[in-house]
C-alpha cells in the first residue's frame, strides 16, 4: 500500500494505515473487562466495547 485515494475522496497514507496489536491482559484492563458500559454496539457474530489504553487514548 502506498499513498493513495480511497475512493470516497480523500487520500491516505501507510502511516495512517499503520495498525496495533494488543495482549488478552490489555484489551481486557481497556475495556473494564468487557463491561457492559462500555458495550458500543452488538451483532449476530460480535461485539464492539469502548476501551481507554494506559496512556488515555479512547479506542474502540
């Protein structure tokens, strides 16, 4: 990937598409251990929590 439009007419770079990967141990400490208040939204395969990261980013 490089830089690019993405078809809805805006572009995007390979920094913004940089990704992250969290431990079981960090996804649950985030997410209040998948607590209900932090339930965003629910579907027949899965569920979306809102979680706060150590260093106070909200992440979803």
């Amino acid at each position: 990937l490089g830089d690019g439009q993405n078809g809805l007419g805006f572009s995007f770079s390979q920094e913004y598409l940089k990704g992250y990967w969290f431990n079981m141990e960090d996804v649950e400490s985030a997410t209040q251990y998948f607590s209900e208040v932090n339930l965003l939204g629910k579907s027949k395969f899965s569920s979306v929590y809102k979680g706060v990261l150590r260093d106070g980013s909200l992440v979803a």
